[in-house]
C-alpha cells in the first residue's frame, strides 16, 4: 500500500481534502521520492519506509535521526559493487 501514497495524496488534494500531504519518515528511507513524484515516475518499493519505527529510537534516545533500514542497505551495496 505504500507505494500508492502520491496517488493517494493527489486524490485527496484534488477532492479539496487537504491543500498538501507530508510523508514524515519516508523523508529519511527515501529522500528521492519528491522528485520521482514530480516526474510522473511510479515509487521503487524497496526504497519506502518499513515503518519499523528506528528511526523514532533514535529520536528518543537523543541522536540524530535516520533511517537505519536505508543505512544498511546501501551499506550492503556498496559492499556488492566491490
């Protein structure tokens, strides 16, 4: 279901419910969707936010908050490349 999140923002925007939409922590997990919205282009899945919640952890322990699913995977890829 996350990934219909822009065709969803966009209904409610078009029917007069809201003048805008805010993501929140899909912000940290993928940071290119704004754009990819913009240009028409359908969200990559496994980019989206998991909702698992880490990033809150972080918040409420005092550090800086992040997301720790798309730190690790691109951890992963960089791995991968070499």
């Amino acid at each position: 279901m996350r990934e219909y999140i822009p065709f969803a923002a966009a209904g409610e925007i078009l029917a007069g419910r809201c003048s805008m939409a805010g993501l929140g922590r899909m912000s940290f997990a993928y940071p290119e969707l704004p754009g990819e919205i913009l240009r028409n282009a359908v969200p990559n899945a496994n980019k989206l936010c998991t909702t698992c919640g880490q990033c809150a952890a972080l918040l409420r322990q005092g550090q800086p908050a992040r997301c720790v699913v798309r730190e690790n995977r691109l951890k992963k890829e960089r791995i991968d490349r070499k």
